[in-house]
C-alpha cells in the first residue's frame, strides 16, 4: 500500500483530479444516486477519488484494477485482476457495477467480450462511460464579497476524423 503522506503521490492526485476530471466523476455519482444500489464493484480506481466518495456516502464498495491499489483506504476490498481475463460469473452479488473511463484502457478487439463479462456478474445495473473526446466549453465564477476568481476552459477536439482507438495502456 502507498505511503499517503508521499508527495509524489500528492502532487500526481492534485495534477490528476482536475475540475474537468472531477466533474465527469460527479456525474457517475449522480449516476448512481439515481438507482436502488448498496453493493457496487468499482472498476478502475486509480487515485481513489471515487470510492473514497462511494465508501463515505455509505455504499458497500469494492475496487478492481490490473495492480495493487494506488491509494490507502484498508477497509475497502480489492480485487487485483485484468479485467480482460475476467472469467464470468466470478464476481457476483454487486448491485451495480460503476466501469468509468477504463474501457479506452483496454485493447479494442476485447471491449465487446470484457462488456459480456461485466454482464454476466449479475449485476441489476451497470455504468460505463468513456472520456468526452468533443468540443467542450466550461466557464466557472467563483464570487464573494472580499474575493472574485473566473475561470474559462476550452477543449477543442484532435480531429474531426474517424476514432481511431490507441495502442498504449494509459494512453485515451
């Protein structure tokens, strides 16, 4: 398990969950919110942003991802598996499983089979989601009396051109 207090690990989580990143992840949570779930399986952790709000919002959750947990949180089960050499029906009895911005990770010839895996758990519901590749505009303004901070973004897609998946693991 990570030491929680290395700066490293505290610098990479600062550059890693940015307000961009941080609001598609709210969204799963709405997501969510929106279903009868107790039990979810979250897929793809990495920093722990997400189950840390799961476990404090009262969910019973567990994490899968390739490797060790890269974050300290011992009262959260893990499983450390490939989630494309899942075998079905291995993991059962999750009422949702929450799979957000992890397929784009996995070799594309294995989305449709890893998709069929995470069926068959059994689950009642699953949430997928992939990173938004479009256009995008977000204006945020932040005022009080003594203090005033606005912030514009933009994204601008790469290409208009056909998707055209990734070789790399990390890469999007």
């Amino acid at each position: 398990m990570p030491d929680p207090h290395d700066a490293s690990l505290r610098a990479e989580w600062h550059r890693y969950y940015s307000p961009k990143r941080s609001a598609h992840q709210h969204m799963q949570l709405e997501l969510l919110g929106r279903i009868p779930a107790r039990r979810v399986l979250e897929i793809g952790p990495y920093l722990g942003y997400v189950t840390a709000l799961l476990d404090n919002a009262g969910y019973a959750v567990e994490t899968l991802d390739f490797g060790p947990r890269a974050f300290a949180r011992p009262d959260v089960p893990h499983h450390d598996v490939d989630l494309t050499t899942l075998a079905p029906g291995t993991l059962t009895g999750f009422d949702a499983i929450l799979c957000c911005e992890t397929l784009e990770h996995i070799p594309w010839e294995t989305a449709q089979a890893t998709l069929r895996t995470l069926a068959a758990t059994g689950s009642r519901f699953l949430i997928v989601s992939v990173p938004w590749s479009g256009a995008d505009l977000a204006l945020s303004l932040h005022m009080t009396p003594h203090w005033l901070r606005a912030k514009l973004a933009l994204k601008w897609p790469k290409s208009w051109r056909r998707f055209t998946p990734s070789s790399g693991l990390m890469e999007h």
